[in-house]
C-alpha cells in the first residue's frame, strides 16, 4: 500500500485505483489494518505489478547495456562467407553465449527504434561472430557469419 502511495502521490488517488475509500487506504499505511479480504489483496498485487515491472525490466536493460551484457541461446542454421575452402557448410546449430554489453545495447536500441526482426537477428549474428565465431578476434579474421534458419532465440538479461 505504501508503493502504492508514492507512486500515485496520494492516498485518495489509490483508493480510487483500487476502488476503495481514501480512508481504508489510510488505516493501511498506519498499520491499524494489515491483511486485505481476497479481492482487495488481488487489485493491490495487480495495481503492483502494473507499475513495478517497467522499472525492473528498465534496470536489468540498462545493466545488460553498460556492464552485464546478454546472453543469447539460440538454434539456427549458420552459413559463413570466406576463403574458398577454409569453411565448412551451413549447418544447424544449438549455441547459448553471453555477450559483451555493447552488443546488447545495441539490440535494444534498434528494437526501440521499430528494427524488423532480420535486423535484430543481424546485429545478434554479428555479436556471435565476432565472440564466438571469431573469438573476439584471435581467429578467423575474414569470416563473415549468416544467421538463418532460425527455429529458435532467446535472450536473456
């Protein structure tokens, strides 16, 4: 009830959120009442929620985007472009690899800016190409990956 209060900056505008009287709302906060009946228990969670899950996904963005990064766990079928015999056939494959935050910062950034899903995908193959592929640079410096194929991808925070 006290979140709900400092994020509504008030106590008569959470007892209209919750359909309650300002005055309920009061003896909440100063503990004269503790447990809600069901219903009330239910809309308090929900009204909760509703405004506490924008701030945490916002947080764990902007830690995978400055120092976390991400991890990417995906099926796919990867085909490479390089010297003429030095590279295997596409083939599908099951990868799960963390990268660095650049990449994720990156992938959010564009999926806000309204990218298509092959530019998300895109801009996740160049991160497994140069982290996993290439290993950020030690080997195989002309590789070019393509993302494709893809039956699944998850990211993970």
């Amino acid at each position: 009830m006290k979140y709900l209060v400092k994020q509504l900056k008030g106590t008569k505008a959470v007892a209209e959120a919750l359909g309650i009287s300002q005055r309920t709302v009061e003896r909440y906060i100063k503990g004269q009442l503790k447990r809600p009946r069901k219903d009330l228990a239910a809309r308090i969670e929900h009204e909760v929620k509703r405004r506490w899950q924008p701030q945490i996904r916002a947080k764990a963005k902007k830690r995978a985007a400055t120092t976390g990064g991400i991890v990417i766990d995906t099926r796919a079928r990867f085909g490479y472009t390089a010297a003429p015999g030095t590279t295997d056939d596409a083939r599908l494959r099951h990868l799960t690899q963390a990268l660095p935050p650049q990449y994720a910062a990156r992938l959010f950034e564009a999926r806000e800016q309204g990218a298509t899903e092959q530019q998300l995908l895109d801009i996740a193959a160049e991160g497994l190409q140069e982290i996993y592929f290439k290993d950020r640079g030690r080997r195989a410096a002309g590789l070019l990956v393509e993302f494709t194929d893809v039956d699944y991808i998850e990211v993970d925070l």
